[in-house]
C-alpha cells in the first residue's frame, strides 16, 4: 500500500508541476477525493 501511495504521489506532483500555470485546484480536488474512495475500498 505505501508502495503505490508513494507511486501516485510522484505522479501527482509530476502532473501538478506540468499543469502550475493552469488553475487546477478544483480538478485536484475531485482528484484527492477519488483517489481517497478508491483507496479506501482496497
């Protein structure tokens, strides 16, 4: 489990650092929130 959260955060801060000049904050969000229910289920 860590394995994979360490995995998506890299890939998140990755895709963060990609898109800063967009304003992502309420796709992040809803992002944090997804992966939070998924996580969750696992």
């Amino acid at each position: 489990m860590e394995e994979v959260r360490d995995e998506l955060n890299l890939l998140l801060r990755g895709w963060v650092n990609y898109f800063a000049l967009a304003d992502a904050k309420r796709h992040m969000q809803a992002l944090d929130e997804w992966l939070r229910r998924r996580l969750k289920q696992v």
